[in-house]
C-alpha cells in the first residue's frame, strides 16, 4: 500500500514512521529544501522537493497509485487544493487533511475531497473535556463529521466489566470495541474475549453512546 504525504516537519516525520511500521510504502512531499533534507536522515520513504500544490508533482511522485494522501501543510487553503486534486482528479480512496484553522473546519467537506479532518486544536480540547467529563474515557478521533467518534480507555482495576466476556457486556448498539492491547500484544476482541484490568481498548461510538460506553466500561461516574 502506498500512502503520500504532503507537507513535512515533524509531524510528516512520526506519520512515515508511523505508517511505515504499519507496512506501508510512504513517499513524503515537501517545498522547503531544509526540511527535505532532514526527513531524508530521518525516515526510510522517498522525500520529493516540490509542491504539493502542483498536479504535475503529484502525478510524478506517483499520486494516481496511492491509498492513502495526507494533506499535513500548514496552510488550509493548500491542504484543500491537495486534498480536491487528490481525491476529484485522482481518485485516489482514502484523503485525509489536517485543519490548521478551526475557524476553516466547515470548508474540510467531502465536495473538497476530505474524507477525514483532524482539528490539533480541537483534539486538544477534546482530550481536555473528555478527560474532565468522563474519566478515563479520551476521544482521539472523530468520525463521519462528529456524528462518532474513535475512543481510547485503560480498563481500571474497579471496572465493572473486568473478567467478563465482550458477548456478556450489553454494549450499546452504536458502539463496538475495535482493538484490545494487553501487555503489548494485540488481542483481536472477539465475543468470548474476557476483558483483564489493564487493557488498552480501542473502541468506535456514536457520541450520543458515549457515555453508556463509558459506564459498562468503566463504570458510572
């Protein structure tokens, strides 16, 4: 799978790492030659010199061949050039674009080409929320324009759920655990998984089903 990215620095830098740990090929774009040459001694994908901007420098880089574009500028209004030029002329299936602006959130539309919008300052205040409102429950990332969201929670030692099976859970019908980290390993949740105090669960919700989530999970407040 090959994933772009457009637009360096250090988050450029930690997403190829990131996505190359993942098994993805990752070519990096960048128009600052300074910061092409530090990210040729810090990642192993190939890292362009030119502008993201540009549908010639994204159909020389490979762009037409891509899963996976990541608009990482910080300009919006580049970001969206990319992300339109990526998704309406090169189809390429999954575009993903950071929103450096809040004030600009409402223009990361699919007519622009965006499939998904991370808001750094709105994950911030998110986290912020989340961690004052409900506990050990943190929103990493929201879905289908803020109608769900990607959750994040450490199971305590107090969880009311702690040694029952995911089938015995009566988990809403608007949530789903994703992914269960224990001890590092991976475990793949299944209906007769049994939670352990301690695991790392990833789970998938809509933001109305949060809080009960939150309650099986967790425990009410």
């Amino acid at each position: 799978m090959l994933a772009l990215i457009v637009g360096g620095g250090r988050g450029g830098s930690y997403l190829a790492q990131d996505l190359q740990g993942q098994g993805y090929q990752v070519k990096v774009v960048d128009h600052r030659p300074e910061v092409v040459a530090k990210l040729r001694q810090e990642i192993e994908g190939e890292v362009i010199c030119g502008d993201g901007c540009s549908p010639q420098v994204l159909e020389q880089v490979g762009v037409k061949k891509a899963d996976l574009v990541v608009a990482l500028t910080h300009n919006d209004e580049d970001n969206l050039v990319i992300c339109r030029l990526a998704k309406h002329h090169f189809h390429v299936p999954r575009v993903i674009a950071r929103d450096s602006n809040p004030r600009n959130e409402w223009l990361y539309t699919k007519s622009w080409g965006v499939d998904v919008a991370i808001s750094q300052v709105h994950l911030t205040s998110k986290v912020i929320e989340e961690e004052i409102g409900l506990g050990e429950l943190v929103t990493l990332l929201k879905l289908n324009r803020g109608e769900a969201a990607l959750v994040e929670l450490v199971l305590p030692e107090t969880s009311p759920c702690r040694g029952k099976e995911i089938r015995d859970l009566n988990l809403p019908a608007e949530a789903v655990i994703v992914s269960v980290i224990r001890g590092g390993n991976l475990v793949i949740p299944r209906g007769d998984t049994r939670l352990e105090a301690g695991d790392e669960i990833l789970a998938v919700s809509t933001v109305a089903s949060e809080k009960d989530l939150k309650d099986i999970l967790i425990g009410p407040a």
